[in-house]
C-alpha cells in the first residue's frame, strides 16, 4: 500500500506578523520562497494594534533589506516623534517636537504589516492554519501539525509566532514569565472634536504620564484618535478581579489606582470609547538562548519577548527576519552556517535590548516616576 508523501516546504515560517513577513520579503528578493501559515482567518481578522517608532539602525535597516524603505518613509506619521512626559499632578516636565529627523518615525502598525504583506507574492501566507505541534523528522528536517489535522514538513522551520510559540519547545523549555506591569487598553476616537483636552493633554506624538507604580502612556494615531494604556504595578491576579464585560465597572475598578492623580489624566481613561481590554506584560528571561538544533530558529517575541518599554519589540523582530532571510541566502544549502550565523549576531542584540526593558521599566515606576524617565532622556542628550 502506498502513502501519499505530505506536503513540503524547504522554509516553513509560523506566524505573519512583522519578523515572519519581513524573512519572507527578504527572502523572496533573494529569490527564495517561503511558505507563512498564520493563525488568523484573514489579514483584516483583526486589527493590529497602535503606533510603532521604527528605529533608524534596527526597523528601518530591515526594510532597507526589503526593499522597502522608501515606500515606508511615505506612510509614516508627521509630528509622531514628539514626545510630552508629565507628573500625576498634570504637570508638564519635558516636551519635545519632532524634530523631522526620521531616526525613530511613528507609522500605524496595521500600514506597516500592510505594506509587508502587499510585497509577497500571492499565496505566500496561509491564512486560518493555526500550528499545533512540530517535531524532528531527522537531518534538520521537521513536520508540523496544524488544528485541522493537515501536516506538512519542511528543511527549514522558524517560530515567528510570538509570546507563546508552538514552535520554541523545539529549542528552549524557557516560557514568558509577568513582569510585575498589568496594562488596561483604551481609545478616544476623534479626539480633537469629541475628547479636545486629553487631545491638547497628550499632543501630537508619545505621552508619559507617571507616578509611583502607576501610568497613563498615550500616542495620537494617524486617525485622530488617542490609544491609551493604563499601566499598573500589580500582582500577576490583580485583572482577574475585574469584569471587563460590564465596562463602567471595570473603568470604575481601575481607576480606583489613580485616586488624587490630576482629573486631566483622569480622564484618559474616565472619557474613553468603547471597551477596554487588559493585558498582562510577560517576558521571557534576559539572554534567552539556546543550543543550536538541526533546522530551526526563532525569531522576534519568539525569541525573545521583553516588555514594551524601550520600543525595542517591533524593531528587533523586523531586524530578525530581515537578517535570518540573509544569512539563509549567503549560505545556500548550508542550513546550520545560516542558522549560527543569524543567531550569534540576534541573541546578544535581544540580550542587550531586554535588559534596556526591564531596566526602563524599572525606572518608569519608581517611587520618584518620572524623574526616572526624564533622567534617562537627559543623559541621551549629554
């Protein structure tokens, strides 16, 4: 009796977010096709989140290698790199304008992964196969199991599906562990017309608003709209006592942790539309590592999820693919040289940029916030 042979792809990329798209782009220019199988039933499934500073050296250096730098520099946001940080007491110690400088440019990140997945060829991502389970086959090569019961395999396989990767048990046993920082998500849409003073309040790019334990951090997005994240120091159960079904209840809820905080700030939250959504912050351990196995790597949260306070996740994620997809062309037919040479350039680099997150996020909620933050800015400027 004969058995029809699975399905093969020589790279296997799980996960179309940022990192998984840019190794395909890059890839692709190099004339190399890789197969993406996404969870999500669609590129619109959902949406994808806020604005993004895409660094000059890290971001921008991926899309460069894409082939896409110019068409990035005409989506991005004016006036997204200023920056307002204030005191609980709604006093303003530091703003800053954009300087027009494009070192580290705001764009929304549903236009980037557009822009991304809009250079693919058709048929690139697979949308709706959701990975449950790879395993070695032998020689580097994998087999992956999706929910519908489908298998394929693949010489090359890279996890690119972020916090809670199917694929990283592979190559570590290491999981995201919290951080101590629980986020409570909000918008103000139309700020200008329907919220003006949370629009003056925030102005026209980031916003630290920081106490001891406690803050509003804010950016305006390019529809006039205000995304806003609650953040607060508490145990890892703190949001389990909230019910974020009935809305005035949980605004009611969080709000309690800002009680004496200026009404202005207040109402970053108190005026709000629409549902909040909460978010536990996870990362995994600083200078997570691993030993080289035969034909798979990780790549962006992955590899190395930090929390979002040095605005290094996005970046390293697109640097990642972006170098993973070189290395594989400057080694062809040599997997494990391409393997080795992308991960001994990433892991220090992740290394490096996670302790620069734990640390902000340290100093961002110290007992003196923010002059923790404004320190910081101040010995960048020296």
């Amino acid at each position: 009796m004969t058995t029809t042979p699975l399905p093969h792809h020589p790279v296997a990329v799980v996960g179309a977010g940022l990192g998984g798209l840019a190794l395909a782009r890059v890839l692709q220019v190099h004339g190399i096709e890789a197969a993406l199988f996404d969870l999500e039933a669609s590129a619109g499934a959902r949406t994808q989140g806020g604005m993004l500073d895409i660094h000059d050296d890290s971001g921008q250096e991926a899309l460069r290698a894409a082939g896409l730098h110019a068409e990035f520099l005409a989506r991005v946001h004016p006036g997204g790199q200023a920056m307002r940080v204030l005191d609980r007491d709604g006093t303003l110690r530091l703003a800053e304008s954009d300087d027009g400088s494009l070192g580290r440019p705001e764009i929304d990140r549903g236009e980037l992964r557009e822009l991304l997945l809009g250079s693919l060829s058709a048929g690139t991502v697979r949308w709706g196969a959701k990975v449950t389970g790879a395993h070695p086959l032998g020689g580097g090569r994998h087999g992956v199991t999706l929910a519908d019961g489908s298998e394929f395999t693949t010489d090359v396989l890279v996890g690119a599906d972020g916090a809670w990767s199917r694929v990283r048990p592979l190559l570590s046993a290491a999981r995201p562990a919290y951080t101590g920082v629980s986020f409570v998500e909000a918008d103000l849409t139309a700020a200008d017309v329907r919220h003006p003073v949370s629009a003056e309040v925030v102005g026209g790019g980031m916003f630290f608003a920081l106490g001891p334990g406690r803050g509003f951090l804010a950016h305006r997005e390019t529809d006039g709209s205000l995304h806003v994240y609650v953040a607060v120091t508490a145990p890892e159960d703190w949001l389990d006592g909230i019910d974020f079904t009935d809305t005035e209840a949980a605004r009611t809820a969080v709000l309690k942790e800002f009680d004496g905080w200026d009404e202005r700030l207040r109402a970053l939250l108190a005026d709000a539309d629409g549902p909040l959504v909460p978010r536990r912050i996870h990362a995994l351990p600083v200078g997570h590592r691993w030993d080289p196995v035969p034909g798979v790597t990780l790549l962006g949260d992955a590899a190395h999820l930090m929390s979002p306070f040095a605005g290094e996740g996005a970046n390293l994620a697109l640097l990642d693919g972006a170098e993973l997809g070189l290395a594989l062309a400057a080694h062809p037919g040599d997997t494990e040289a391409a393997l080795a040479a992308y991960e001994a350039r990433m892991f220090p680099r992740a290394e490096a940029s996670a302790a620069d997150s734990a640390r902000s996020q340290e100093l961002l909620f110290r007992a003196d916030a923010p002059q923790g933050l404004l320190d910081m800015f101040t010995n960048q400027d020296d």
